[in-house]
C-alpha cells in the first residue's frame, strides 16, 4: 500500500467522531492492506514496532524538526518548526504545512529521496527500522538524513502522519482495543 493511501485513510479515521465509524474505517484501511496488515495495525496506534519490542527509533523532537526543516528548504531552520509548533500546537500540522518534496539535494539522493516514485508503507517501515539501528559517532547526522529523504518523498498529508509517526504522536483516536 502506499503511505499516501495509509495518510488519506488515517485523516478520514481521525475525522470521525463515531467508535462505531472509526472501528469501520480501521476495518476498511486493514482490508485495502494486503500483506502490510501488520505494519498498518502499528502504524494506525503510531507505533513503528510491536509493542513487545524494546527498540525505539531514538528520535527526539530536535531531530525532526531538523529533517523537516532541511526538507522545506534553505531559509527555514529548526527553529523556525519548532516557532511554528508553539503557534499551530501540533507536529503534524507543522509539517503538513510546508511545502517538504522540493529538497532534492545530494543527501535526498543517498537517503532514498529524489526519487518520483510514491513511498511505500512497506518502504517506510524499512527506512524506519534502518533509523532505528543507527548508533555511534555522526548517528544524529544519518539520522537526520534519512528522515530527510523520507519527508522530501511526502507530500503534505503524508509528512504530517510520518512527522506524528516518528514522534509517536499518532493520536488519530485509535487503540489496541480498536485494532483488536
């Protein structure tokens, strides 16, 4: 499936006010899934791994306020998203709001971006499992860069959820007890 799909489907599940319509919508988005059933269901309670791992992707807001920065270009810093996150309240809002597939420098190229080609959930959880074992020296750096090359494949409703993804913000009214 691709991420557009999965971020299209999961702002139409947040729209909804209803259990009754967001247990609904959740059953539609896992029967569109095909064989990403099982990221979807993390993915939709905003989380990258199963709850019975221990790993994390070690990403702290900083980090993505500086991918997100870098993907919408040269004259917008960190500082600048996270201005904006005290005005807007929200790090999917943020990051909808910037126009982030423009940046196609060198680092886009080696991070998976640049590329025309629409992102994958099963893409994104590979990239996202890639971050995740990252350590040592310049690992903030490469980390960086990858959430870099991901928000430039984004457009802006994809960037909004992957931005709550990565923070574990998800927040979009769906439990385990939903997913059960």
């Amino acid at each position: 499936m691709e991420f557009a799909a999965f971020a299209d489907r999961a702002e139409a599940i947040e729209s909804e006010s209803a259990d009754t319509a967001i247990t609904e919508a959740v059953t539609d988005l896992f029967r569109a899934s095909g064989s990403d059933l099982s990221t979807l269901a993390r993915f939709v309670q905003g989380r990258v791994f199963p709850a019975y791992e221990s790993r994390t992707l070690d990403i702290g807001p900083r980090l993505c306020y500086e991918a997100i920065a870098r993907a919408a270009g040269q004259n917008v810093s960190a500082d600048d998203v996270e201005q904006r996150l005290a005005d807007m309240g929200e790090i999917g809002a943020v990051a909808a709001s910037y126009d982030l597939g423009g940046q196609q420098g060198l680092a886009a190229f080696g991070a998976g971006g640049g590329g025309d080609d629409a992102l994958t959930v099963a893409e994104l959880d590979d990239e996202l499992r890639n971050l995740a074992a990252v350590d040592g020296s310049g690992s903030q750096g490469t980390k960086v860069d990858i959430l870099f090359g991901l928000f430039s494949r984004c457009s802006s409703t994809e960037a909004g959820y992957l931005a709550r993804l990565v923070l574990s913000e998800m927040r979009i009214g769906v439990g385990e007890g939903t997913v059960r």
